[in-house]
C-alpha cells in the first residue's frame, strides 16, 4: 500500500486557511479607543510584526508558495507585516 503526502499537505492548508479566517475576526484595525493604531502599537501585530512558521510537512518549495499567499492576506487584513518561515526539521 503506498500512501500519498497529498493528504498532509490538504490538512495543513486547510488548518492555514481556518487559522487565517480566524485571526482574520480578531482584527479590526481600531484599538480599544476606537482609533486606528500604528502597527507597532497594534494588539494584533505585536512588535510590528508577525512570525508565520511552518513545519516541513511538505517540500518547502512547494510550501513556501502557499503559506505566502497566507501570509500576505493576514497582513492585508491585521495592517501588518507577516513574515513566513518553513523550518528544516521538526526540531526547530
């Protein structure tokens, strides 16, 4: 019986996906004043930024591509920058 990583790689964008629809709720732009905040004084973008990382389920060329696009929705929406990083092993 050969098994297929495809299945992996469908459950950990679509554990992406749920992830940035939910982050996506948290994030209105606005802090508890009801005024806009910089994105280094955002809740949602602590520190200017926000660290995105992978686990290398999958070829990192072929996950880099994907998380990107995921990562740069969230920026768009939490007015931030979103870095993405797919480590080399399990260990990192």
């Amino acid at each position: 019986m050969r098994l297929s990583r495809r299945p992996a790689l469908v459950t950990g964008l679509t554990s992406a996906a749920i992830l940035s629809l939910a982050l996506t709720g948290c994030g209105g732009g606005a802090n508890a004043t009801g005024t806009s905040a910089a994105a280094g004084d955002s809740v949602t973008c602590p520190n200017g930024n926000i660290r995105f990382g992978v686990e290398p389920f999958e070829d990192p060329s072929k996950l880099e591509p994907a998380y990107r696009t995921i990562a740069d929705a969230l920026g768009k929406e939490l007015n931030c920058k979103v870095e993405v990083t797919v480590v080399d092993n399990y260990a990192a």
